[in-house]
C-alpha cells in the first residue's frame, strides 16, 4: 500500500479525492487528479445537435409505454399473419400464434380497464378489431 490516501489491492485502485484530510486540514491538490467536474448548469441537449445525434443512435428506441407496448405486440401479431413490412406472404403465417398476440392483447384491454387513458383506449380497441378482422379472414369463423 503507498500511503492512506491510495490503496491497491487485488488489482483494485482507491484514491481519495475529497478535498479535505482525514484529521479535517485541506488537502493540496496534486497533479494527477483532475479538477472536480462543473455539474451546476450542464448544457441543454437541443443547444447541441451533435449530442441529440448521439444519443439518437446511442438509444434508438423510445421508452416504452402502453401504447407503444401495445403497437408492438400487434405488429408481432401481423407479422405472423404472414404479413408485415416487405411483400405480403413474404413472412411465413403462424395463425396460431397471431392468435396467442391477439389474445395478449385481449387480457391487456381487460386487465387495464379504467387505467387508461382514452388515447389509450382507443387504440386498443381499434387494434384488437382490425387484428380480429385480419385473423378471421385469414383463418375462418374460430370455434370455442
């Protein structure tokens, strides 16, 4: 160990950067310590566009949230209806589970009943009718 202040051990480095001494006396700053960084007005984001493209590409999808959950499952459920992005019958039809996403969907429009926003609701239920409609069409009348 070289003093108090700095430790290594086990390939593990501690430095002590407070600005003060264990016994309460200011600590001479050193060279190899880099000054503390100014964190009281950091830059706005739309000030620099560079920092916009980088975040943009370091995090390309948005947050998710309902709606987006909700966009995203029933892109899935397309996409095994055979269709999707590209030339229809491009993706091979998986009805069974298009009709598990539908269903999702289904359990999520009850179990969110009255804790959506109307928005929210909307969506949904146009969804889950065009999804239905879809998968009848492709499928025939579904028998319980």
């Amino acid at each position: 160990m070289t003093s108090k202040d700095q430790k290594e051990e086990d390939g593990f480095k501690v430095t002590d950067r407070r600005g003060f001494t264990e016994e309460g006396d200011i600590r001479p700053s050193t060279s190899e310590e880099s000054p503390p960084a100014d964190h009281s007005n950091p830059p706005h984001k739309a000030d620099n566009p560079k920092a916009l493209d980088a975040e943009t590409t370091t995090n390309p999808h948005p947050t998710i949230d309902l709606s987006s959950f909700i966009l995203s499952l029933a892109t899935t459920a397309v996409m095994h209806m055979g269709e999707g992005p590209g030339q229809p019958g491009a993706t091979p039809q998986n009805l069974e589970a298009a009709k598990q996403m539908v269903d999702i969907l289904g359990m999520l429009q009850e179990k969110t009943d009255g804790n959506r926003t109307p928005e929210e609701t909307r969506l949904l239920d146009d969804i889950l009718y065009d999804l239905r409609m879809k998968f009848l069409a492709k499928n025939g009348p579904v028998t319980l």
